[in-house]
C-alpha cells in the first residue's frame, strides 16, 4: 500500500492540479458585457447624427450651372447647421462645390434650393460633411 501512496505522490507532483476556470470564466463574461455595453453606446451615439443632409432634386440649368434642392434636418434648432453640396461631372469627377448654411432657430426639418457654378457641365448632386454650426 506504501508503494501506492508514493506513486499517488509522484503523479501529483509530475502533474500538479488544474486551477477552476471559474474564474476566468467570471472575467471573460465581465469583460464582454462591458464590451458589449461599449459597442451599443458607439452604436447608438452614431446611429443618428446631429445633422443630415440629403439632395430632394437637382435640374442642369447649363453647362454652368445646376440647380440643387437640398433637405436638411437638425436635432437641435438652437444651432446653425452646414452642408456641403457638391456637384459631378459624368466622370465622377466634382466640378462644383457650394457650402450650404442654415441659421440657428426654425424648423427641424428645412429645405433650399441653390444654384450651383461648375466649371464643367454636371450630371448629378449631393451632399456631404455636414455639421452644427455655434
């Protein structure tokens, strides 16, 4: 029976007991939640920007001009907003650009209609960068 115990003794020693993973189990479960939580925030917070922006119409005036109709829509009407309207030539390249600005106060939802200069004739309109403004 000796003999038994001091090779009982021996594998124990050669392969000692595993540690519970209970407890890293404890820390990865912590650490996801908290990633999770982390992801929803960002998530959210970008979900649904201050200000946006989006082209309702355009109509080529002439190979110099275009006009665009512009929706914006702010969060908060205590501040200014401003886009920027950009407009493409058939090869995608921009050929005219106008900074579109609305002033603090009125309605959550505006719309405008600009003209455009371009220095080639245009084919299409957007909107781009847009921010509250002070």
């Amino acid at each position: 029976m000796g003999r038994m115990e001091t090779d009982a003794e021996r594998i124990a020693r050669r392969y000692p007991a595993r540690r519970p993973l209970a407890d890293w189990r404890l820390l990865a479960v912590v650490l996801a939640a908290i990633g999770l939580g982390w992801i929803g925030w960002v998530a959210f917070q970008g979900a649904v920007p201050p200000v946006v922006a989006r082209v309702d119409a355009f109509q080529v005036i002439s190979d110099t001009e275009i006009e665009v109709t512009v929706a914006l829509e702010r969060e908060d009407t205590s501040r200014g907003a401003r886009c920027l309207l950009y407009v493409q030539a058939v090869s995608y390249e921009r050929v005219g650009e106008l900074e579109v600005k609305v002033p603090a106060g009125g309605d959550h939802h505006t719309k405008q209609t600009v003209i455009v200069r371009t220095f080639k004739p245009g084919t299409s309109a957007a909107a781009e960068d847009c921010r509250p403004t002070d």
